[in-house]
C-alpha cells in the first residue's frame, strides 16, 4: 500500500534521514530529480548514508565513499578503484517511492507496487495551500481515528468548531467509494431528547458537513467547494505519528492570493489541531481495547480495511490481532 510520509519539499539534493513505518530511511533526489529512497545504513560499517552527500545520481557513504545507486547498489568502492566490479551482496534495501500532490509516498509491503498513489480527485491545481506538520506521540491509527471521529467535537473543540452543544449524534452514515475509500456524513444536533437515527434513516444528501478518507492515511474536511481541510499521517514508530496538515483554498482564482488566505487561516487550524493533540495524547495506545459504539461507525470502517493488511498489523501490533 502507499503511504504519504512526507512533503515533497523536505526532500532536496542532500540526503534527508527520516524514520517512517519503523525503519530508518534516507531519501534524495537524483540529478533528474526523481526521489530515491534506501534503508539508512552503509553495508560496509554501517553509518549513516543520511550523513552523506548526493554525488551525480548516486549517494556517497560519508565514512570511506561507497555510492549507492537508487535501487541500493554499491556502484564504486573508492578504494578499489573505478575499475572495481562490485559484488552483487553490496548493496541496501530499496523502497519505491512515487511523488503526487506534493507529497512523497513509500509503499510498505513486500509484493510489488500497484498502481499510483491515490489523492483527492476534486482538488486539482487550482487550489492554493499552506501546510505545516508535527509530530503527535500516539499510534497512526490513533492520529486517523481522531479525524474519523464525529462525536467529540462538542467536548474537545467547544470553543471553535465544536460550538453549539450539538452532543446527539445520529448515524453517522458511511459511503464507500471502492475497497480503499469512503465518504462519511454527519448529522449531529442538540440533544433535546430526541431518539437518535439509525444510520438507514438518513439521507447523505441532507448533511451539511461531509468528510472523505483514502486508505491508509489520508483525510479530507470538505468544508465548502473552495475550501479543504487534508491531513496526511505518516506512521514514524508504533507509538508516534507525524502529521502534515494543509489548508487548501480556491476562492478568488488568483492562486497567490488564495495561497495568502491559506496562510492567514493556519493559526485558527493550529488551534483546533492543537486541542485534538492534547487529547489524543492520553489515549492507551492499543485501539484493541476500545469498546465503540454506533456514532464510531467511521472508524469501524477504518477498522475492517486496517486488519486486512497483514504488514501493517504486524508493524502495529506483532502480528498479534
């Protein structure tokens, strides 16, 4: 599967050492610009390639030179000269990588890629966005389900979005796309004792708010036409997540204007992120034990498609379900 893992501006000519989905990785781009990425690590003693620099299309070991071609050869040992034939064992694991959206995605699995990384079909290249990450000490299915989640907005965000004490939430009513995305729509309102709706009951097209997510790591807040909430979340080890956030606007046309505006609206976004953070940061990590109930239909969902990947389990849990 592809996983978001990090912005395409991070990764320059010098090499960028990074930990994503457990490993210790280095990424780089080559003289066309294409990014490459290899476990972090010379074979020969073991340092640091991260340390290193870009040398041509290869990565140079920064301890005695060997360089490393983007599938994870060593093409030249200095010491035994250009003329060296380098053995076959010489060389690092290779990752595929793909670029798409302004992101750098990793694909995590053993079977070979397929196809292209997935965005979001309605937000083309004429939205603007500003963007900022952080890294959020809890388990990349914590940092998901934290956005798949419709009932804690009156609790956790009562002085921003969540206004309006709208605690009753009926369904929520959950759309699947295809095996790998779905829509989610919200009927929250005031508790005046009202029963609350089955999820059968209700009519997507009568939501005003309505939210999509691609597995496995990527969220959208369709706030309006011209206006997107997107975060991506890039597993770093079980217990941490790095979170890139973007604030994407298409009001005015003028893409350097709208970009402006996105900026200008990140300090509200950080707040509400920043009330989500402090929250989810007490959670007991193992989503195993949670007890859900019909408002957590979203992250149900979310739930089924992550045990089918047997990869991700084990990074998460040992292979324990």
């Amino acid at each position: 599967m592809w996983f978001a893992v990090l912005s395409s501006k991070e990764v320059g000519k010098k090499p960028l050492g990074v930990r994503r989905l457990g490993k210790d990785l280095v990424f780089w781009r080559d003289g066309k610009g294409k990014v490459h990425a290899l476990e972090d690590f010379c074979v020969h003693r073991r340092a640091r390639l991260s340390a290193g620099r870009v040398v041509g299309d290869r990565i140079q070991c920064p301890f005695h030179g060997f360089e490393y071609d983007g599938e994870g050869r060593v093409r030249l040992i200095p010491a035994l000269g250009k003329s060296y034939e380098v053995p076959e064992k010489f060389r690092v694991k290779a990752y595929p990588v793909a670029e798409k959206a302004g992101m750098v995605w990793l694909w995590f699995g053993e079977e070979e890629p397929k196809g292209e990384p997935r965005f979001f079909d309605d937000i083309d290249e004429g939205f603007a966005y500003a963007e900022f990450r952080e890294l959020w000490r809890v388990p990349f299915p914590r940092a998901v389900e934290n956005q798949l989640d419709v009932m804690h907005l009156p609790f956790v965000h009562n002085t921003t979005i969540g206004r309006g004490n709208r605690t009753l939430v009926h369904g929520p009513v959950v759309k699947w796309i295809d095996e790998d995305s779905f829509f989610f729509y919200v009927f929250n309102e005031e508790d005046r004792g009202q029963r609350v709706k089955k999820p059968e009951e209700l009519n997507p097209e009568e939501s005003r708010v309505y939210l999509e997510f691609i597995f496995p790591n990527v969220w959208q807040n369709h706030i309006s036409e011209g206006t997107r909430v997107v975060a991506f979340f890039a597993p770093v080890d079980r217990d941490k997540t790095m979170i890139y956030l973007r604030f994407y606007m298409r009001l005015t046309g003028i893409r350097a204007l709208d970009g402006l505006m996105s900026k200008l609206a990140m300090p509200f976004n950080k707040v509400v992120f920043h009330q989500d953070k402090r929250v989810v940061e007490t959670q007991e990590g193992d989503i195993r034990k949670d007890l859900l109930v019909q408002g957590d239909l979203p992250i149900m969902e979310f739930r089924k498609r992550l045990f089918r990947e047997k990869v991700l389990v084990e990074f998460l849990f040992g292979g324990e379900k």
